[in-house]
C-alpha cells in the first residue's frame, strides 16, 4: 500500500502562470514521482504549473488555499470550494 502525503498551500501567480510552489523539504520530495510530466524542479521547490482550463475547472485562482495528496496519483483541490452560480 502506498504512502499517502496531503499538504495545503496557496495558489501563486508568476509573470501570469498560475502554480504551487511546494518546498521539496516539506513534502515536495515526496510528491515528484506522482507529478512527473506536470512538475519540474525550481530552486528548492517542486513548481507545479495550472493551467487555465484546469483552474477553471477546478474553480480555483491566485491566493485560492488548495489541498495537494498523493496516493500514487496526484490529486489537487480547492481547500473551500467556491459556490457554483
């Protein structure tokens, strides 16, 4: 059975991208295999880009908390999903 991580943080927006920056030393590490393809390693951070569609979506936008885990696939969701009118 694998290791399930779950980590909370804000979505950021970086010269109009928006992305999760997870320090690799808070559970970044952990979360590279399950975001091969969809990651890359920035500084000491796993950077993990959203694109628009994917943020619509998911109904999620700059400063949005969101929850990342991993059960070997990642999953990522809005901490407080906004209401849907």
């Amino acid at each position: 059975m694998e290791n399930v991580i779950s980590l909370e943080g804000p979505v950021l927006k970086v010269m109009g991208e928006l992305m999760l920056l997870i320090p690799l030393a808070d559970g970044g590490a952990e979360l590279m295999e399950s975001s091969r393809g969809i990651s890359e390693i920035q500084g000491e951070f796993l950077k993990i880009v959203i694109p628009e569609w994917l943020a619509g979506i998911l109904q999620i936008e700059e400063g949005d908390l969101v929850s990342v885990c991993s059960d070997g696939k990642l999953h990522i969701r809005a901490s407080n999903p906004r209401a849907v009118n």
